[in-house]
C-alpha cells in the first residue's frame, strides 16, 4: 500500500512540474517589473503582457515616439497597416521575436500560422474590450471567420484614443495586427534597431 500511494505521489508530483514548467517555458523576460494589465485568469498571462509591452516598445521606437505618446506610436503604425505599408522587419527587434517563438509554442493559440481567435486569450481580451460595440464588431468577424489585417486595421484606429487605457485593445492589435504577421521572418535576419534617446 506504502509503495502504490508514493508512486502515486511521485506521477501527481511529476505532473503538476511538467504543467508548471510548460506554462512558464518562457523565462526571458525584459518587462517583467512593467505593469501586467492583462488581469484574466488565462495560462501565460505573464507572456501575453510581455508581447504587449515588447510589441509597444517596438512601435515607440521605430516611430520615434516617446513613451507618453503612444497613442501617436499606435496611430502611425495602424496608418501603415492599412495602406499596406509596414515595415516588419524594419520595426521588430530580437526580444519580440523570441517572445514569438514563445507564442508559436502555445498550440492553442494557431490554426497553423493564422491565429486561433478561439483561443481564451481573445475571449478574455474581447470581454474586457474598453468599447463594448467593437467588441462585438471583432466577435462578429470571428463568428464568420473573416479576420484579416486589412479589415482590423481602420475599426481599430477609431479606438487609438483610449489605447492609454485599454490594455485588452492594444494586447488584441499586438496579437492580432503584429506578432501573427511577423511568423515568416526568419529571426536570423533581425538585429537590435538603433534606440532613440528620448525617455522610453
């Protein structure tokens, strides 16, 4: 009996690290001491702040924007989108990339290299949207599988005004209009861009 409840003991034991060390696989965290604004009670909650603020500080930079202005940063980058004209490469540094890797392992969230939008994080992020009527403009793109950057890029720039505040939103654009499109990069071809000075 002693042995069948310590071999019990030993697979629950085995199990419960094997869970926690997946869940937090990723350890190269650089925004770690930022404020985690994505609050819901999803696995990872720690990597999806981290593309926030990784995919944030990207923008700030490549737009030579500083940190108090990112309403500016968000604005010129969903301008780009829109008319088809960002610069991936130009933009995303080796951190976000290795968060991206960390994503890609998180088969949930992927429909081979599409984003999964039935994944929980975007039923988290969508109920906690600041604007409830785009919430459901985006639930109803999802009901009909018709997400794509081209038709989320305009909607989403009428809500750059409250992007300050609305960490649900900028986590859903982050996802959504950047890390989902940075896939066919090859993170070999990304070096560190040049760091304004200005306060970041």
């Amino acid at each position: 009996m002693k042995l069948v409840l310590k071999l019990a003991f030993l697979i629950v034991s085995i199990t419960c690290y094997n869970c926690k060390h997946e869940e937090s696989s990723f350890s190269d965290y650089k925004y770690a001491q930022e404020e985690q604004v994505i609050t819901c009670s999803i696995p990872d909650a720690q990597l999806y702040n981290e593309a926030l603020h990784s995919f944030e500080a990207d923008i700030l930079n490549y737009y030579k924007q500083k940190k108090s202005n990112i309403r500016s940063a968000y604005n010129q980058f969903l301008i780009a989108v829109t008319y088809n004209k960002i610069p991936y490469e130009a933009i995303v540094t080796p951190h976000t990339m290795k968060v991206l890797k960390a994503l890609k392992n998180k088969p949930e969230l992927w429909n081979g290299n599409n984003m999964n939008y039935n994944a929980q994080v975007f039923s988290c992020l969508t109920d906690n949207f600041g604007s409830k009527e785009f919430a459901t403009t985006i639930q109803s793109l999802i009901n009909t599988n018709s997400i794509r950057v081209d038709i989320l890029a305009p909607p989403a720039k009428k809500y750059i005004k409250t992007i300050d505040n609305d960490k649900y939103l900028a986590t859903f654009i982050a996802l959504s209009i950047y890390y989902a499109q940075l896939v066919d990069i090859d993170p070999s071809t990304i070096t560190e861009k040049p760091v304004d000075e200005m306060d970041h």
